[in-house]
C-alpha cells in the first residue's frame, strides 16, 4: 500500500513539473519576440524625370532597285555577239545597246514592205491629180521623200471626207498602219539601255536562240532603292507620304537617309502591321541589303522612359516611400528594345532598379546612396 501511494505521489509531481516546464517557455518566447527585428534590403532607385520622351519606330526590311528592268525578248531569233558582254556587273549608258537579235531577214521584209507601199502610193497619183488636185501635190511629195532605210514619216492629212474614203479604199491606211506596226516589232530586235545601269543578272549567251517571253536577265539603275518595311498599326497615325528616316546597316557601317514614298493600302492581319516603302540613295548600297529603318515619331509629353525589366505583368513597379516598397500602377504608352515609355509617376519618385526576388509591398529597404 506504502509503495502504491509512493507512486501515485511521483506521477503528480511529474505530471505538475510538466505543466511548469510548458508554462515556462512561451513566456520565454514572448519576451525575446520584440527585439528581433527584419533587415532593410539596400537597393538602388533612379529618380526619372517626367517630361517629352522621344520615340522612334524601327524595322528591318530588304532593298530593291526604284528602277528595275526585267529582260524579256518579245521576238524570236539568234542573239549575236554583243551578248558576250552581257554579264553580271556590267555598265551601260542610257541609249546604249544592251542585246541584239539577229533581225536580217526582218529587216527584208520590213523593206518589201515599204517598196510596195510606194509602189501602192505611186498608183493611185493618176487618179488624185483628176479628182483630187488638192492632195495631189502633198502625196507625190510624200512619195518622193519616203526613205525605205528610214522611219516611215506621217501621211498628209485628207482635206475632205471624201477623199479619205478614196484613200481607205485603195488600201493606203491598212498599208501605213501594217508598216509601223512591223517597224515596232523590228526595233525590239535590239534591246537598248533605258538609263545609266548595271547588270545582276545574266540568263543567255551570244549565238543562242531565243524566243517571245524567254528571260534574258536583269537590269537596274543603282542610283536608287526602297526599301520595304512593316509599321506597326498604332504607330501608322504619325506616318505619311514624305516622313523622313535614318537608315542603318548590322553588316556594314554607315548611315542613309530615306523618306516614305509609298504607303500600302492593306493591313497584315496577323501582325496588325502596314507595309511602308522609303526611299534612299548612297554610297555602299547594294540590291538585296538588309536595312534597319529609324523613324522619328511625334515626343511622348508627361512621360518617362525606364528599362521593361522594372515592369511587371500587371503595368505595376515598386517604389520607395518611407524605407519600404510600394506597388504603383502606370500606363505603358508603347516598348521599344529594352525600355517602355510609362506615364503616371510623380516627379522624382524613386523607382527601384534593383531586381529582389520575391519582393513585395511593405518590404523595408534602405537606399544606397552611393553615386
């Protein structure tokens, strides 16, 4: 019995002891809980100043020749020697003969031609000096004038209705008409310059035959090129016809300057872009260049420019106010690169710059203050 109540004794006083002990340490707790205290971050702002920011749209596009000859032959026949000067890098002067086509037996008939129209013409004056004394004289001398080597020159004109019924009758017009349409096929057996130039691009050799619509290559003036680029929709209300731009090359050094000469007329429905063509001139250009086009566009007012980075996807950044971090909202007004153009900021407000992972609002931090 003794040592029962012995044990009933000690398991109270340990159950009691217990209870102390438990007591005893959130008091502990408590008490070292209002000296501990959360380290400021130090972080670095920028004080941006709010004011007109400049803004420019870029884009890269390809440049082509503004005066661009595509050779096609539009007759058929051997191309003689001139074609072997023909190649890829050579000059001409306007008016100079590029490519030639063997046209002899053309030519022949192009002469039958004009010897039977005069004999035609010569027929006919018998009847004109009877019943037409007044075109009598203006048709021999035409006759006597016309050159079979040469361009046929124009008719004299009729003085009555009358008489160009007679005229039409023996054939004259169909006559004059068949002729100056063979004559403008002849002269597409030579093929000259349309302007000063070079050539790109070579499709055919001296004593190789050709016929209607066989490409022969390309040619074009290297004085002038456009440039093709896509423009933003949001950015299209500040364009137009004559805006200018900096042009600027990732391969070579050197800046051009272009103005907008054509706007296109539909929009890209995936990129909700338009088409904007500028035209430049200048040393080192070549057909085929990449280029990367700097508009200038109207100042942004009451804005600032900071790094995208500082931005988050909900148009919020952090800024300092009373040592800890605040949410603030702004308004993007438009990205280029790196940076944003934002409104809705106090002048001088401290932004900061430093990137914390999982930062938040009420953060304490402490500004550094080093330049």
């Amino acid at each position: 019995m003794k040592k029962r109540l012995i044990a009933i004794g000690t398991s109270i006083l340990i159950v009691a002891l217990a209870f102390f002990i438990v007591k005893l340490l959130p008091a502990k707790n408590t008490t070292s809980k209002p000296d501990q205290k959360i380290k400021a971050i130090l972080v670095d702002v920028i004080y941006p100043e709010v004011g007109d920011v400049k803004y420019q749209v870029s884009s890269t596009g390809k440049i082509t020749a503004t005066e661009r000859f595509e050779i096609f032959s539009q007759v058929d026949g051997q191309l003689l020697e001139s074609a072997k000067h023909f190649k890829a890098g050579k000059t001409y002067r306007k008016g100079e003969t590029i490519l030639a086509i063997d046209a002899e037996e053309y030519k022949m008939t192009l002469l039958s031609q004009k010897s039977n129209f005069i004999t035609l013409i010569t027929s006919i004056l018998p009847d004109l000096k009877s019943d037409y004394p007044k075109a009598y004289e203006s048709w021999r001398t035409y006759v006597l004038n016309l050159d079979v080597d040469k361009k046929l020159p124009a008719m004299p004109e009729a003085n009555d209705a009358q008489e160009k019924f007679y005229l039409s009758g023996k054939s004259i017009y169909a006559n004059y008409f068949n002729i100056q349409s063979s004559e403008e096929r002849f002269f597409k057996y030579t093929i000259r310059a349309p302007y000063n130039g070079i050539v790109t691009n070579s499709k055919v050799e001296a004593g190789k035959a050709v016929r209607p619509g066989s490409e022969m290559g390309t040619f074009i003036n290297p004085l002038e090129y456009d440039l093709e680029v896509t423009i933003p929709l949001a950015s299209m209300n500040q364009i137009e016809l004559g805006t200018s731009a900096v042009l600027s090359s990732s391969e070579i050094n050197g800046e051009w300057n272009g103005k907008v000469v054509r706007i296109g007329g539909d929009i890209d429905e995936l990129s909700q872009s338009v088409k904007v063509y500028i035209r430049t001139s200048g040393k080192n250009l070549k057909e085929g260049m990449f280029l990367t086009a700097h508009i200038a566009l109207a100042p942004f007012k009451n804005a600032i420019s900071l790094p995208r980075k500082m931005i988050n996807d909900r148009n919020q950044i952090f800024i300092v106010e009373d040592g800890r971090l605040k949410n603030h909202t702004v308004k993007v007004l438009t990205k280029q690169g790196d940076m944003a153009i934002v409104e809705g900021l106090d002048h001088n407000s401290p932004v900061l710059e430093t990137v914390i992972k999982s930062a938040y609002e009420g953060m304490p931090v402490s500004i550094n203050k080093q330049p």
